[in-house]
C-alpha cells in the first residue's frame, strides 16, 4: 500500500510533531536505510543545518514556526547512532556536500561533524561521487525503516508499505551503495568539500 499526506497536514502542528514520529520509526528500526542525494542526512545534521532546512520549510509551506522546537527534536532523535542498538547505511549524492544551506561556515562546520562521525560503528557512509557511474536512473530520495519505504515529496510525505513496491527501493538502494564510495576514499571526497567552503569562506 502506497499512502500521501499533504506536508500541510503532516506539518499541522509544527515540525516538532514530524521530529517526534521520525524518532519513534528510528527507535523501532534497528537498521535503517537512507538514500539523500542532495542534501546532508537529517540524523547527521548540525543544529546550524537543521534550523535552516527547518526554517525553509517553514516559509515554503506556511506552517506554524517552531523551528527551534523541531531541531531539538531533531537534535534528540541523533541518539540512536551512540545507543549501541541501531544501525544505518547512508548514500549521500556528491552534491550534498556542495548544496549551500546557509553559507560556507555553517557548510564547513556541517563537513566537520561528518567527517568526526563517519567511522561509528553504528554507521556505514557512502558518497556517489558526481561523475560516477551508477546503474540506476537518477531517482529522489529515500528512507527505508525495516518494511516500510518514506520518501519526502515537495508536497506531501509518502509511505510505501506493498512488499513488491519496497522491494524496488531495496534493489535501488543496492546499487547506488555499489556506486558510492566509503571510508578512506569517502573521506577524501568531505576534506576536498571542507577545502572549498573554507576557500569560501576565508576569501
């Protein structure tokens, strides 16, 4: 089954509300998925980072604003990767490193916190590099939470729950993890990213 709610239900009563169903699905998930190709991992962001992803929602769709609320959230839900109970393969698309949300020092200091957490042992990050081959079509993004696949439209949140439909999301993820690379090589893609936000921002 494949359900869609208008952001401007889902968002009803402010972002903190949405904060509190993501943490309830992270702490029912012991190993999750996620596939952001253009912007940074919302269990990865800085406080910096999520007000102005927040605050952009805010003004985009007209909801109540209590940006600071929902980032606390936001901040609260990060637990589960130093629980030492859950378990997340991240893709990240290159371009999240370079899509500006807010201007090179928050950038830099949102590299920073990736670069501090990319060998938990509760996280597997891969970063698609721009130019590289992957046999997939370009798709948008997603998370899957063990059954059930949630993708983030411009106008509404979509739940995906049809075992054929999630298995589609699986062969997906796959093979964009296949096309992403980690550890040494991932790392060296985020200090080449910092380098350029600090170039930026010391110009």
């Amino acid at each position: 089954m494949t359900s869609s709610v208008p952001w401007q239900v889902r968002l009803s009563a402010g972002t903190e509300a949405v904060q509190e169903e993501v943490i309830r699905w992270y702490q029912e998930t012991p190993h999750g998925q996620a596939y952001v190709p253009d912007m940074v991992w919302g269990t990865l962001q800085t406080e910096a980072y999520a007000t102005v992803i927040l605050g952009q929602v805010v003004d985009f769709l007209g909801v109540p604003d209590d940006v600071p609320a929902g980032v606390a959230r936001r901040m609260q839900r990060q637990r589960v990767l130093y629980d030492g109970e859950h378990r997340y393969d991240v893709v990240l698309g290159e371009q999240a490193l370079y899509t500006n949300i807010g201007g090179p020092e928050v950038m830099a200091e949102q590299i920073d916190r990736i670069l501090r957490d990319i060998d938990l042992p509760s996280l597997t990050l891969g970063i698609i590099p721009a130019a590289a081959p992957v046999n997939m079509f370009p798709a948008h993004g997603f998370n899957l939470y063990g059954d059930e696949v949630h993708v983030e439209l411009i106008s509404s949140a979509v739940d995906v729950t049809e075992p054929s439909e999630v298995g589609h999301y699986r062969e997906a993820f796959r093979r964009l993890s296949d096309a992403a690379l980690h550890g040494g090589e991932a790392k060296e893609l985020l200090h080449k990213a910092l380098s350029c936000w600090d170039d930026i921002r010391l110009a």
